[in-house]
C-alpha cells in the first residue's frame, strides 16, 4: 500500500487568511446591541424660559387667644353658694356666674338702712327748731344765737344723714360683689372651684376665665431676616402700614384644614426677643360660630404674589455636592450645568429662580440622568405659556 502526504502550499494559507479578514470585518460591521448609531442625538423635552407670576406662602406657628381673656375672682370673702354656668357655657355681659353667701354683708346693710331712717328723724327734728326758732327771732323774742345754733344742729344732723346714706350704699356695694356677673361676652373657661368652696378676695386662683368669642387672635413670631424682608418688600412708612398693606391671611387649623374665615394681621410688638431673635406678630380672625378657642394651636398662612419671575420645575434641577444646578442647551444644542439659586414653592412642583438663570434660556425638564456638559441633545420644546398658565391656574 502506498502513502501520499498532502502539503499545503503558500497560495492555500493565503485563501485562508483572506476568508478569516472578511469574516471579522462582517462582524464588526454590525450593531452587537442593535441601536443603531450611536452618535445619533437623542430627544430631550426643553422648556424655554419666561417670566411669570406666582403666589407663595410663608407659614407661621401661632397660638390662639380670645380678644378679651378675664379672669373672673371674687371681692369679698364667702362662701359659693350657686355657679349659674357650666365649663364652655356662652355668656352675655351682665349674666349672673356665682352667688357668694356671706350674711355679715347683708346684716351690714340692715344696720345702715336703719342708721339711716333714725338720722332722718334727727333732721327732721332739727329742721323744725329751725322753723320755731326763726318767727321768735323775727319777733325781738330771743336772739339770733338761738337761731344760728338750731340750723348749725341742722347742718350737722344733714350731714350724718349724708354719711349714713354713704354706709347704706357701701353695704350695697358689698351685698352686690356677692353676685358675680360676667363683664364681657364670651366663652367660659374650666371651674376649679365648686358650690360650697370657700373663696376670699386675696385667692391666687381665679373662679374661671372668660373669653371673647366674637374674635379670636393669633400670635406669631417672626425672625429678625423676615422681618427685615419684609420691610423692603412692602410700601409704608411705617412698619404699621406696611402690616396694612399685606392681603388677608389663613388660618390652618391643628388637623391641617383651612378655616373658612380670612384674617388680618393687626400689629408688631416692635421689639426683637433677646432670646429668640424674634419678632411677635398678631393677627385677628373673625369666630361667629366660636370654633377657635383660647390655647389652641394653629398656623398663620401669609400670601406672597411675585411679579416677573421665572420659574421652573423641581424635576429640572439636580444636586451636586452644596449646590442645586441645571441643564441649559445652548443654541448648537450642546448641554451646559449651571448653579441656580431657588425658593420652593408649596406643592414641592416648582422652583422661583433668585439667580443663574434669565429669561430666553433652554432648559432639560427630565430624563436628566446619563445627561453631561458639552453632550448634543435633541430638543423638543415645551411650551412656555401653557406651562405658566397651568401654574398661575394652582
């Protein structure tokens, strides 16, 4: 048996080597991910910026109080005899709240009343020796003397009678403290002391508290910054007109719901806290159906309207270490970061730019991850007065 051995020949390896670089070069010809072009610019929503108005809201903690708080105490010592109230009961001025029992007061005024019908008698008397005494000193009978003493015995006894009267009226007085009435309308506070307590005029505990329900204020304190904002933002010449100036305010109540009636703040206290740094404000809200009370809680809600800003969304802007920046597409449609300055407005949607951006530039709304400086985008504007209406329409 014969054996042939095959050899390949140079012009083989070269066929070889030709089919091997046309294979590699059909692979890499082809998209692996199947995106197609990777230099191609991909679209990015742009919203071109313009100014506009909006209103914001700066929220204050408050405590309530009534527009007259009275504490109501006795003035005489005695006895509760009767509470005519209840906790919470709604009072007129001059309605009855407690009856002290102290009869010394009532035994007082007896006795003046009867020093007084006794005294009346002495006048009487002396008023008549005046009038015998007067045609005897006409007639030469007896001397003036005699005359001038009787009317000064009547002068005397006029003015004990006077000074009885006064005892009469000032044991009134006593026998009224011992009813106590309410000196203004309003709400009644909590009664530590009930029918049968014994009570004095120097008792350190009050017999209730009284407050006005027809208004009710809030009081709010304000930074020494806030302030001074405020003054440079409001017209005035005075820190009093300018509270003048301001729109009505809201009241939110302890559950977060917004109460019905709008209010006004009044007054400043003018002097800053040494310990808080604060400013404290008053504002007053009308309370027809007496739904605020005397140590609640709530929060004032001060509106305030911007002019001319620009605005942008909240998901156009990213942070980076202490700063808050944007994506601005210039006119070859390349990106560019740019530090903003911005106030929140509530709703957590929107930014107010303070400062780095201006009116006319282009900015990303979204999709701002995998976004870099100088990476050409694809715009696709928004528009700009839809936007600002949608937002002046919240």
């Amino acid at each position: 048996m014969s054996y042939s051995v095959f050899r390949k020949s140079p012009d083989f390896r070269l066929f070889l080597l030709g089919i091997l670089l046309f294979a590699l070069a059909a692979c890499g010809g082809k998209d692996p991910a199947g995106q197609g072009d990777s230099k191609t610019p991909k679209t990015y929503r742009v919203l071109p910026l313009k100014r506009g108005f909006i209103t914001l809201y700066n929220d204050y903690p408050a405590t309530l109080q009534g527009q007259n708080v009275v504490e109501i105490r006795p003035k005489v010592d005695g006895f509760i005899e009767q509470v005519f109230v209840d906790e919470g009961a709604v009072v007129r001025r001059g309605q009855p709240l407690f009856r002290i029992n102290n009869p010394q007061f009532q035994q007082d005024l007896l006795t003046a009343q009867a020093g007084v019908s006794s005294i009346e008698a002495r006048v009487a008397d002396a008023r008549l020796q005046v009038m015998k005494t007067k045609p005897l000193v006409d007639e030469g009978i007896i001397s003036k003397y005699q005359l001038q003493s009787a009317q000064l015995a009547l002068r005397a006894q006029e003015a004990a009678l006077a000074q009885a009267k006064a005892a009469v009226a000032n044991a009134q007085t006593n026998v009224g403290y011992t009813t106590i009435t309410s000196p203004v309308d309003g709400v009644v506070g909590l009664l530590p002391l009930r029918q049968g307590s014994l009570v004095s005029s120097n008792m350190t505990t009050p017999l209730t508290t009284l407050s006005s329900s027809g208004n009710i204020y809030a009081y709010f304190a304000q930074t020494e910054r806030d302030l001074l904002a405020f003054s440079r933002s409001h017209s005035g010449a005075t820190l009093q007109q300018k509270l003048a100036s301001l729109p009505p305010v809201t009241l939110l109540l302890a559950d977060g719901t917004e109460y019905p009636q709008k209010g006004r703040v009044q007054t400043a206290s003018g002097l800053i806290s040494n310990n808080t740094g604060s400013v404290s404000l008053r504002a007053v809200f009308p309370n027809p159906q007496g739904v605020l009370a005397t140590g609640g809680s709530a929060v004032v809600r001060i509106p305030q309207h911007l002019e001319n800003v620009v605005l942008i969304p909240q998901a156009a802007t990213y942070e980076l270490l202490d700063k808050r920046l944007v994506y601005v597409v210039d006119a070859q449609n390349r990106l560019h970061s740019v530090p903003v300055t911005v106030t929140p407005v509530p709703g957590g949607d929107l930014f107010v730019v303070n400062e780095g951006l201006r009116e006319g530039d282009r900015v990303v709304t979204e999709g701002l991850i995998g976004l870099k400086d100088s990476m050409t985008i694809k715009p696709v504007p928004v528009d700009a007065d839809s936007f600002l209406q949608h937002v002046q329409s919240q």
